[in-house]
C-alpha cells in the first residue's frame, strides 16, 4: 500500500502518529516516516511507558495518555494536542482495541488528513480514493470475506431502522385518520 501517495497528497513533514497497537508496528512505522518519507516532526500520542525506540526525540514529542493533563480533562488535551496543526494523523488499526476511542475521535476532530496503518505497517489515507482499502480492511476485521456478505451485514444493521420507520408511519396514518372521523 506504500508508494500510493501523489504530489497532490499531504506532505509527511508534521505527524501525529497514534501508538493505538502493538508497539512493533510503531517501530517499523517510524522507520518509514524517517528514513523514506524524510519527515521533520512526528509527535506519537502512547499509552506504554516512555517512548519507541525509533522515535527521534529530536523532532518531536510524545504524550502520554497517562498525563495528569490527560486524565482529567480528555477533550481539552485533545484540542491542545491537535493544535499543533498536523498535515496528516496516523492512526494504527492494527485489531487491537488499544486507545480505540481516542484514535477515533481525534480522527474525528482533526482538520488534517487521516492515514490508516495496519498491522504490517502498511498504510493509506483515509478517502475516497482510497476507499477500496478501507472496505477490505474493515471486511477482514469483521470476518467477513465476500462482498455480498458485508453488503448483507449493512442491510441487517438497518433492519430494526426500517420496522421502525413502518410503525411511526403506521402510528401517524392511523391518527390522521382518527381525526379525520373523529
């Protein structure tokens, strides 16, 4: 998946890498970003102690979940931290349920790119251009490995939406026409 990047893609100079997986995979990560995409400031957001060993502390900086800052106000952390205004935040989806809400929701509140790392250490931005990645990554998570069979889970999940919907609907004909009569 590496080598999917043109030049009208994020540069790689300032990255928040979010340590949401086995460290290993962190290691291999910051190799990449130091050694082929050359950049110049990677912070990594962690929840182990002290940072990988890749990591150049020289350009950069890592926080810890841990902090005192962290723990009593999250979303104020957040905001600080995404201040630092990062052209691309990676995030590890590597399976492991390791800082899962936080790698989403800084997803989620970040104004910069969002690129996806798996377990191989293999990644790609988070778009629409890349969305045949996600699809794939998201079917091997769920286990699902037919297209039809996630397109199934979808229509499964909307099922308790659609009765729903039926009965509200239902509810509000048969009032009308109590009215009506009434």
């Amino acid at each position: 998946m590496r080598g999917l990047f043109s030049k009208a893609h994020p540069s790689f100079d300032r990255l928040l890498v979010v340590e949401s997986g086995p460290r290993d995979v962190t290691e291999t990560f910051l190799q990449h970003l130091y050694e082929v995409q050359k950049s110049s400031h990677v912070d990594v957001l962690s929840c182990y102690p002290g940072g990988p060993k890749a990591f150049d502390p020289e350009r950069g900086t890592v926080y810890s979940v841990h902090d005192t800052a962290a723990r009593e106000n999250r979303g104020r952390f957040i905001r600080r931290l995404l201040a630092n205004r990062y052209t691309i935040i990676a995030i590890l989806c590597t399976g492991d349920p390791v800082l899962a809400k936080w790698k989403w929701v800084i997803a989620l509140r970040a104004k910069a790119k969002v690129l996806i790392v798996n377990e191989h250490a293999g990644f790609f931005l988070l778009d629409f251009q890349h969305r045949r990645f996600a699809r794939m990554m998201l079917s091997l998570r769920l286990g699902v490995h037919q297209p039809f069979q996630l397109r199934l889970l979808g229509e499964l999940l909307l099922v308790p939406f659609t009765i729903a919907y039926l009965a509200l609907y239902a509810v509000y004909v048969h009032m009308r026409r109590a009215m009506r009569t009434g």
